[in-house]
C-alpha cells in the first residue's frame, strides 16, 4: 500500500516536472525566431471586454457608418484574467499580471502574491535594454493599471508612495491624468519630478510645450482624471491628442520605445451601467489607436501595436428582454451626458427653484432660512420632465394606449401595442426612434418614483445638501434598455478579454491565453536588439 501510494506520487511529480518542462521549452519555441520592433505599443481598455468593444463597434457603424479600428486589426485572441486568488480580478492585479507576467493577489502593484518580491514589468526591461517609455492614461497617472508598469508596492490605494515610484522611474514621458493622493510643499510629487529632471506642464500650458528642449516630460490635463469623453468640451485635449505628442517626443530622442496607453474611464461607466458613456469612451481609446496605426503604417517594418483589456466591468449585455430581437443602440446617441453629469444638472436644476443648497451645522441660521425656503417652494414632477427628454430623447404621457388630451396632434402618437409593434419592424428609423424612446406607464412611474424619493414633497431629501441620485440612476437604467443594452453587475466581472495586434511579431497574440503571458511575449520581443 506504502509503496502504491509512493509510486503515485513519484508519478505525479513525475508528470508535473514534465508539463513545466513542456511549458518552458514551448515558450522557448515561440520566442526563437522574433523580428526586432523598433516601436512598441501596448493599449490597455479598463474594464473593457468583448461586449464593450462590440457596444461601440454597433454605434459607430450605425451612425458614422465606420467601425473601430481596434476591431478590423488583422490578430484577434482572447486572454483570461483572474487574479492568482480570485477568479474576479481588481484593477491592480490584473495590471500587474499585464505588466509584469507573474499573476498576484488583488491590491497587489508590481508584487508578487505575498507581498514581498518586486516583479519587473515590461517597461522596466524595455528601459534595460535602451528603450525610451511612455505611459499615458485617461484617469490619475498614479491609479491602479499604469501603475503597475513603474511601481511596487503592497497596496494600489498607497497613492502617495506610488507617485515617488512614478518619478523616480527614470521613464521619458507620463501624460494625461495627474496625480491622486498628492500632497503640498516640499512632499509635493510635482516639485519632485522638476527636481528629477522632468518638463512638468498642466492643462493649457501641455500643447506649448517645447519637445525639443525637454528631457523628459510629465504633462497632464487635469490634477485628477481628464474629463469623460461624453462631457469633454470640443477643444480639450483628449487621449488621442496625448498619444500624438507622446509619439513626437519619443521620435527626437532617435531611439527605439515601448509605450502604454490606457483607456481607463470605459470602467468607471461600466461600474455606473452607463453605456452612453462607456461606448464614447471605447471610442475615444479607438481615436488614440488610430493616431498609433497611422503611424504604424509609416513604419510597417519596426511597430507592433496589441491592444488588450484588464478585465469586464458591469456585466454588459447587448440585448434587453422587453426589446426581443430588436437592436436600437443607435438611439444611444440621444444621450447627451455622462450618469455623473446628469446627476449634477438634476441638483443645479432643483437649486433653480429650490434655491441653493446651505451647508452647515444643525441649530444656525441655515436651518430657519433653508426651513423658509422650503415653505415658500417646492419642486414638481412635471418641473424636471424637460430635462429628462433634453438630455435622453426620452418622451412622457404619450405612451402606447394613453388617452390623448383633447387637441393632441395625431392618433399615431398612441398607437396600441399591436401596432406599435409592426412599426418597429419597419425601416423607418424615425418611426421607429419615436415610438422606442416613448416611456410606457410603468416606466413613468419608475421615474416618478425615484423622482419623489430624491424630493419628497417636493423638497430635497437628506437635509443640508440631500438629494441623492434616484432619478438620475433610474432615468439612464430604463434608456439603456430602451436601447436594447443590459448589465448585470455594478462589478467586474470574470470575462475573458479580447486581445488584438497588429505588425511585426502580431502572430504571438493568437489563440486563448493567461493575461500574464502578455508580459511574457512582450518582454521577450523588447530585448530583441534593434539597429
């Protein structure tokens, strides 16, 4: 029995020794005949996963009549994204595993899963091996997934020390979003990273920022993230924008580069199931890719471009019970603000007949005078209906079977549910996007619901600064319905990713993988010597 049970072991080790041996010689394999690529480009979508990407491919089809470029790249693969504890990955790990090829607990940047060992990314090797780096994100430089390509550290919420790691990194260029957790006088990161040689510029003074004077650059639109695509004015600076100047930089220096470039507000909207919002920002992340392959195609012989995602956030769906078979996504373009905005033009429009919010402690003057005010003025249903349909198309009292009042224009404007349906199977898109965005009943009283919730009887819940976010949340889950798009969670979720490359050693990026072997390829193709 002893020897039995030993001989199963010995066997099971004996089988386990082989597979890594296995694994090793086929990673061997695959690295032996890689081409040098002079310029390499990694683009990471937070929170975005096939159902992000085919969100926003639908829209852009429907109404630009292009699709994403990010989706007509000629590799297309699929990489797994847990984390080495869980089977739902945080930002932090699955950037670790990214950048770094080694899986490791969530919260972790740059570590390995106990803590302990700093893991190197493929920045770090690339800079190693004579390359210039650039990394650029939408949201705070310091956040979780650009992080992991400079910064070891316990803990993703350890802002301030990641920062440190950021300017003490020695890497060429950092744009896009500043810094979270920065803090004033001598310990501030900004002053820091002048003292290390960095060109620091914020917001307007980034586009007159003389390249060729420079030695490295940290330059950002804001002191926080950049503005949501949705709700960037015309004339800011976006990713795309970012990417290019990256590019013109990194392009004096006559040296080869590796660049990460992320998307990092598609998951801030996932985790809001906000598919307006998200899918402008898929998009957004498309136009810098663009700005890459246009440049790849001068350079066909020396770029590699992969595009990738860290994991899936808010379960996105592409379809809706209530709509069948039915696909309106083009009538997300009806959305004229992010979830966050529209939150803040329901409180500003309350203020406009409420009056401004006070804000203070209980027993002053604040408490008579918001009391008076409240007597005096109240906010009604009907009040906020306009800012609804301005702001969503979404159209009141006019849903299938109503009763029209007296003087209303035509029957067609409450067709009964029969023939509301063959409408919708016609190809008359304006037919069709008037009769969609009509509220049935239930919906109103949806609305009307959270509408008194947010202001019951007419006055802001909560005390001083109440109000919450009820109608607003309400108002953009039942348009995105209405659009034929669902979610299922306000979380990530364990989704494999798409992963996408395009020129020199794209053939790696084929076929199902662990994100970690991202790193692992890349690694290996930027210690490929260049001439």
């Amino acid at each position: 029995m002893k020897r039995s049970l030993f001989a199963a072991l010995a066997a099971g080790a004996f089988l386990a020794l082989s597979a890594a041996q296995v694994t090793a010689q086929d990673d061997a394999d695959q690295f032996k005949n890689l081409k040098p690529a002079k310029y390499i480009f990694l683009f990471i979508g937070d929170g975005m996963s096939l159902p992000q990407r085919m969100l926003a491919e639908e829209f852009s089809q429907s109404t630009t009549g292009k699709g994403l470029t990010i989706n007509s790249m000629p590799v297309q693969g699929y990489s797994k994204t847990s984390s080495l504890t869980n089977f739902i990955t945080d930002s932090a790990a699955s950037g670790t595993a990214i950048a770094c090829g080694e899986k490791t607990n969530n919260g972790r940047i740059g570590m390995d899963g106990e803590g302990k060992r700093k893991l190197e990314s493929v920045a770090e090797v690339a800079k190693k091996n004579g390359r210039s780096i650039g990394i650029l994100t939408s949201i705070t430089i310091n956040h979780a997934t650009p992080a992991s390509f400079y910064a070891h550290n316990v803990s993703r919420d350890n802002y301030y020390d990641i920062g440190l790691d950021l300017v003490n990194s020695g890497f060429d260029y950092f744009g896009g979003g500043g810094l979270q957790g920065n803090r004033n006088g001598d310990n501030d990161i900004y002053k820091i990273a002048e003292q290390k040689g960095y060109t620091v510029a914020y917001s307007a003074e980034v586009p007159k920022v003389d390249l060729r004077k420079a030695d490295k650059l940290f330059v950002r639109g804001h002191n926080g993230q950049l503005p949501y695509a949705i709700d960037k004015p015309a004339d800011e600076w976006g990713l795309a924008e970012y990417t290019q100047q990256c590019i013109d930089f990194l392009m004096l220096k006559n040296k080869p580069f590796f660049v990460m470039v992320e998307g990092g507000n598609i998951d801030h909207h996932g985790h809001a199931n906000d598919a307006g919002a998200s899918l402008r920002e898929t998009m957004e992340m498309d136009r810098a890719v663009t700005v890459i392959m246009d440049f790849a195609k001068k350079h066909p012989n020396d770029t590699l471009v992969v595009v990738t995602g860290d994991h899936e956030t808010g379960g996105l769906t592409l379809g809706f019970a209530n709509t069948e078979y039915e696909s309106s996504i083009y009538l997300l373009a009806n959305q004229k603000c992010s979830v966050d905005e529209f939150k803040s033009r329901v409180n500003r429009f309350a203020d406009s007949i409420l009056g401004p919010r006070r804000f203070g402690p209980p027993g002053r003057n604040n408490d008579n005078q918001n009391q008076a005010n409240a007597e005096e003025k109240t906010i009604k249903f009907d009040d906020i209906k306009p800012l609804i349909t301005e702001n969503f198309g979404l159209i009141f009292d006019k849903y299938p079977g109503a009763k029209q009042p007296e003087g209303a224009a035509s029957a067609n404007e409450a067709k009964p549910a029969e023939q509301t349906k063959v409408i919708l199977r016609t190809k008359d898109n304006e037919a069709r996007r008037k009769l969609t965005l009509v509220l049935s009943k239930s919906e109103q009283d949806r609305i009307e619901d959270a509408f008194n919730r947010q202001f019951p009887n007419g006055k802001r819940a909560g005390g001083f600064g109440g109000g919450g976010d009820a109608v607003a949340n309400t108002v953009v889950a039942i348009f995105d319905n209405k659009c034929s798009v669902g979610w299922t969670s306000g979380a990530h979720t364990a989704l494999p990713v798409d992963t996408s490359a395009y020129g020199v050693n794209s053939n790696l990026f084929t076929g199902m993988y662990e994100n970690s072997e991202i790193a692992k390829k890349l690694k290996a193709i930027v210690s490929v010597p260049v001439k």
